[in-house]
C-alpha cells in the first residue's frame, strides 16, 4: 500500500492520463502562501497539445472532487508538460530527445554538451559540435556514464530542411 500522498495520487491518477494516450510524468503538491498546489506533468512521444491537457485536466479534477487524496483544504491544480529544458530522467525521455541538444552530467565528473542521434537500450549515439571551426564528432555514451541529463534551449538552430536545401 502506498505510503506518501504522492505515490497515492499516482495511483489514482496515473490511470486517468494513461488512458488520454499521455504518460504521468511528475506530481508535486506544493504550499503556496496558506494555499495548496497539485502540479501534474504529462507528455508523451509526440507532446501533448492543449486539447489534450485540457481534457486530462478536467478527468484529474473530476476523479480528485470525487475523492479525498488531497483533504478537505483547498488547493488548484496545474496540469502542464515538462518545459523546454527537461530532465532526462527515464529511457523514454532520451527517446523524445532525439535530434536535440542535451548537456550531461558525467558520472565520473565533467559535463559534455551534445546532439542525441540515436538512442538504444544500453545508450546513446551523439554528435559533439565542433569547436572554433572543427567538425563534429561522433561519440557513444553508455547510460551507465550519464548522472543528469538537461534538453538545452537552441534559439538559433537551422531547421534540418533549410540545411538541405
């Protein structure tokens, strides 16, 4: 039996949101001033538009009214998805970063900032840009090697098709 309050709103929750086609990524119930805040992260392999959240959103708060996991105080809930610059925490995340800029945290110390190409069940094929007019290089990383992984943000990145063209 689940012990915390958010391993018991997992529970409840998590089958909501699987069944929009959305994985349950993150609970938070934080306090704010004298007010409670349920935050639920949701996404999926091809994101979650605001359709979507909105519709996980009302099935969470209709199961939540019907229930009593969150007390009888007051509190809002937020329904979102994780943000441009996530962590990568489970396999499924490095998947979804697939082509995107990541900056690791290296187990044996260290950071490394690189392009995620492909991703496997024992790691991940990057693309390491070069530096002062040096070609990129490819390199294997075991995910054993990653302690934290973070999506970096890219404002001026060329779209692949303008690249071909």
């Amino acid at each position: 039996m689940s012990t915390t309050q958010s391993e018991r709103l997992r529970e409840l929750l998590e089958p909501l949101v699987t069944f929009q086609g959305l994985d349950l990524e993150e609970i938070a119930v934080d306090s704010v001033g004298r007010k409670r805040v349920l935050r639920v992260v949701v996404d999926s392999d091809t994101g979650a538009d605001l359709d979507q959240i909105a519709d996980v959103s009302r099935a969470l708060s209709a199961k939540l009214d019907e229930s009593d996991a969150m007390g009888a105080g007051e509190y809002t809930l937020e329904v979102g998805t994780p943000g441009a610059e996530r962590p990568l925490k489970e396999h499924r995340h490095y998947v979804r970063a697939v082509d995107r800029l990541v900056k690791f945290q290296l187990a044996e110390g260290g950071e490394l900032v690189a392009r995620i190409l492909k991703v496997d069940d024992d790691g991940l094929d990057l693309e390491v840009p070069g530096v002062k007019g040096r070609k990129a290089t490819a390199r294997r990383l075991a995910f054993s090697e990653v302690d934290k992984a973070r999506v970096q943000v890219e404002f001026s990145r060329k779209d692949k098709n303008e690249e071909e063209a």
